[in-house]
C-alpha cells in the first residue's frame, strides 16, 4: 500500500508518517525543504519535493497512492498576514482534494481542528453535530473552518473523506509552533518564573499524540467512507494542568498570575509598538481571548464508530515529561 502525506515535517504529520511506515506502508512525503531536520526518516518513506499550492508536485507525489493523509496546515498566529493562511490552508487543501479526485484516491483523511467549532457553551461538551455560535477567533480558524467546506464540496464529487477535529496535542515529537504544550512543559523544566494571566479556572481538551496517530490511520483502515470525528483526550483546567506539569517535573518554578485585562491591554500596546516597527504581532488580544475560553468536548463518535481509543492525562503526561528531558 501507499499513501501520500503532506505536512511531514509538522508535529502530527511527523509523527503519522513513521507510524504509518512502521506498519510497512510506503509514504510519499511531499515536503518543501527535504532537508529539513524535521523530515521523518523511515526506509519506508519516500520524499518528494513540492508543495500544495503547486499543482504539478502533488500529481507527481499521489501517482498511484491508495490513500491521502492531508495533516499540512499554516498556523502562525504571530502572522497578521490572511493570504498565508487562505493559500495553505484553502486552496492548498483545495489542490490536495482535486488531485486526489484526478488519480482516484480510495480516501482523504483529512486533519482539522477543535477550534472550528468555537468555544463550548457552560458545560455542554463540542461534539460533531455543533453549530459555531461565535464568529471566528483568528484567521486559522477561518481558513479551517472555510477548508472544510471544501472537504463536503469535493464529498458530493465523489471523494470519500474523513474530518479528523483534533484538540490540543501533546507528547513526544519535533517541536513546532502548534506544539504549545510541550513549550510548557519545558518551561516548567526550565524556567524559575511562569507569568501567566488569572483566568486558570478555563477547560480545554487535551490529547496524546499517539492517539492521534491512531485515529488517522484507524480512519484509513475503517469501512466508513465519510465522516467527521471529534479526536480528544480529557478535559482539563489551565489550573489542573499546571498544577499537574509542575507535580510531574517537580518544579520549583513560581507561578504567577496578573489580571487577565492587563494582559490584554499589554498585548495591545506591544502590537501598537510592532507596528510602528513594521514587524508581526506576537499576538493579538482577540487570539488571546480564544486561548482563554472553554473547549469541553466529547470523541465518543469516534470511539464508537472507529473504535477509537485514549491514553489518561497522567500518562501521556509523564511519558512526554521523560521525552522531553532526554531532548532538553
């Protein structure tokens, strides 16, 4: 069997093509820089140099793939720029999906995220069938949510695929800018003084990156042709996880928390001082506000329909906090 992975060289990406490799199925990595450090390396791995805004280096990475693994995405949300987002993140997904119609894919699985859906109301868990009911947060939102869209259209072509809404991830793997767990972690294994802003009590879910993995390639070999499956772990408070990290490296760093508007305020003033220096935001109150809102969900559709499986919070966990120790 083979497949065409793109994003190879990001956290999930990464990490789903040594998995896949491992199990004896060829991965046609289509990557920009192939000599990257964070190329995946794997006798089972072929790379191919190109990228998915260049119609004529995804035809020749899809040539004769069963399947197509599309986890590539734009997420820096330091860029104020929406074009880097909307090229990558729609009409990159847009090729994928067009050549994999073209050459007859048997199946897209394709890597979104939880954030799509916005943030969850009081303690009603997100799950699939959840409309948004705020606008969008940032322009990665955006753009996923608007790549979606484009997954359904190519559906009613004839395409089958599978919307994989992944929360936030963590565990061992390359260190890459949607990595934001893993950061803190080193933080706490690092620094003396965590800064953080006082609004801890907010739940987000959390999930290990082998379940992720797992997921994918479960959504692969699975007899649905179409879907759309929320991929998490637990639900867990910024005050739990800190408390967790902090238990788990036994840190002595000191932890301390400054309203939650002054942060804001902080942030507004430094952007204002980025401008004028004609350089990018760190980041933006708004992006801020979407750190710091409750994302309970649920995966029990995928639990069901894919027989998807989770790791505890605690394990992941300490199996990160070791691996990062070993790379610091």
């Amino acid at each position: 069997m083979k497949v065409l992975l793109t994003g190879a060289t990001g956290y999930i990406g990464h990490e789903l093509a040594l998995a896949l490799a491992s199990k004896g199925i060829i991965v046609h990595a289509l990557v920009r820089d192939i000599e990257s450090e964070r190329v995946p390396k794997h006798k089972n791995i072929v790379l191919f140099k190109g990228d998915i805004c260049n119609h004529e280096s995804i035809e020749k990475a899809i040539d004769n793939c069963d399947y197509v693994f599309h986890t590539a995405a734009y997420t820096n949300l330091k860029d104020s720029r929406i074009d880097s987002f909307y090229n990558t993140n729609v009409l990159g997904t847009e090729n994928i999906l067009n050549a994999s119609l073209k050459f007859d894919v048997k199946k897209v699985i394709y890597t979104s995220t939880l954030s799509v859906f916005g943030p969850s109301y009081k303690d009603v868990f997100i799950s699939e069938n959840q409309p948004r009911i705020v606008s969008y947060a940032n322009d990665y939102e955006l753009t996923k949510g608007m790549s979606e869209e484009r997954v359904n259209e190519y559906r009613k072509k004839g395409l089958s695929s599978i919307i994989l809404n992944v929360s936030k991830v963590y565990g061992p793997g390359p260190g890459t800018y949607s990595n934001g767990v893993n950061r803190l972690i080193s933080m706490f294994l690092k620094k003396d003084v965590l800064i953080v802003p006082n609004k801890l009590e907010s739940e987000s879910n959390y999930v290990f990156i082998k379940d992720v993995v797992n997921a994918h390639i479960l959504a692969m070999e699975s007899d649905i042709s179409n879907g759309k499956y929320i991929i998490g772990g637990e639900n867990i408070s910024y005050n739990r996880l800190f408390n967790t990290i902090k238990t788990l490296t036994k840190s002595k760093i000191r932890v301390v928390k400054i309203n939650y508007d002054l942060v804001k305020v902080c942030v507004f003033i430094l952007n204002l001082l980025k401008v004028v220096s004609r350089s990018n935001p760190v980041v933006t109150p708004k992006v801020i506000d979407s750190l710091f809102v409750n994302r309970l969900s649920t995966s029990e559709k995928a639990k069901k329909e894919l027989h998807y499986k989770t790791t505890s919070f605690g394990v992941g966990l300490k199996e990160t906090i070791q691996y990062l120790n070993k790379v610091s």
